[in-house]
C-alpha cells in the first residue's frame, strides 16, 4: 500500500489567514460605540466641538450694520418702496444671527451619533422652524425699538398700510434669514453633518446606504 503524500496548495490559492489578513476591518465596531473611530472622524468631531466664533461675529456684524442703515438711510427715502426695505433687511440678518448662532455651537463634544437599529430616525427641522418663528415674531418688535429709541420715533406721515407691511416684511425676512445659514453653515454644522454622513452611511458590513441632507 502506498502512502499518499500531501500536496502542497498553490501560492495563489486564498487560505483562512490570507483573507483575514486581507479582509479590512469593518466601520462599524460596536453599536454602543460613541467615540470618534480613526482620524477622519477625529479631525470632525474636533472641529465640530469648537464654537464658531467668527461666524457668530459676523453675523451680530450683520444685524447692527442692517440696523444702522435702516435707521440713518432707508426711513429716510421718499419712496414707500424703498423704505420698507430697511425693515425686511434687519429682519433677514437677526434671523441670520438666531439661526446661525446655534449651528454654530459644538456639536460634537467627544462623542458621535450612531444610526439607532430601527433606522435614522433623528430630524433637526423643528427646531430650525422654531427658531425661524421666534426671529420672524422678534424681529419687528426689534426694528421697532429701535425706530423709538434711538432714532427719533416713528414718522408721522407714514401711513397705515405702510407701517402694516413694514411689520410684515420684517416678519419675513427674519423667517427665511434663519433658514439661510443651512444653505450657508459655519464650520461646526458642516463638520457635524459630514460625521453623520460617515456613520449613518455605513452600516455593521462597511456597504454604503443613501444619505440625505435635512435641516
């Protein structure tokens, strides 16, 4: 009887410790797993945890030089038109800086959200409504103020419907200003959004699902 001697594999043949060795780790390491995973998401969560001072600057920047032209040039022109445009003007830049100040606040902090097992199930659009709400209700009322107190009031021959649509163009403009800086956001909301993106777009497996942009 002959003994068989065993015959050596292939070089390219793909044994168990070849495609472990081979086989990258997957994204997803643990579900309660809340920390920064790799540098990507380090140099994110890092930027995200700081406030964004200089957008905030510029957009209270914004607010006062809106204010300013409003009070010294625009209530001053002989046209309706045209001095409306002071209020709807303020309007737009205080809900800038509402909208804007809390995007640009940490939203990292040292710890990342993971997708909950049931799916996505975190919108932020409420509140970006909520805040658009409170500028558009604050705002006249600011414009307003300062009308009465540090200018020298409101002049007489305005009409109604003039002072009507001066409220109601401040109202405006602050609603649609405090969506503005989602279209253009400070560095701690995009850092956000982009880690997010990463951990919602991968799952326990590495593949890749669709991702959309809210509010």
């Amino acid at each position: 009887m002959v003994a068989s001697t065993p015959v050596d594999a292939p070089a390219s043949q793909a044994t168990p410790a070849n495609v472990a060795a081979e086989t990258p780790p997957a994204y997803v390491y643990a579900a309660n797993d809340e920390r920064p995973r790799g540098p990507v998401e380090l140099e994110l969560c890092e930027r995200a945890s700081t406030t964004d001072w200089l957008y905030m600057g510029g957009s209270i920047a914004s607010f006062a030089l809106s204010l300013y032209a409003d009070l010294q040039w625009f209530r001053f022109n002989d046209s309706p038109g045209v001095r409306t445009m002071g209020p709807a003007l303020v309007g737009m830049t205080w809900g800038f800086t509402l909208g804007g100040g809390y995007l640009a606040q940490p939203k990292c902090n040292g710890f990342v959200k993971s997708s909950p097992p049931e799916g996505d199930v975190r919108t932020s659009w409420h509140l970006a409504v909520a805040l658009a709400g409170l500028a558009a209700i604050s705002a006249p009322m600011l414009e307003y103020w300062g009308l009465t107190n540090i200018a020298d009031g409101v002049p007489l021959d305005w009409s109604v419907s003039e002072r009507r649509f001066r409220v109601l163009a401040g109202a405006g403009g602050a609603f649609g200003g405090a969506l503005l800086p989602y279209l253009l956001p400070p560095k701690t909301w995009r850092a956000a959004k982009e880690l997010e993106r990463l951990r919602f777009g991968a799952d326990a497996t590495g593949s890749w699902v669709s991702y959309t942009v809210r509010f």
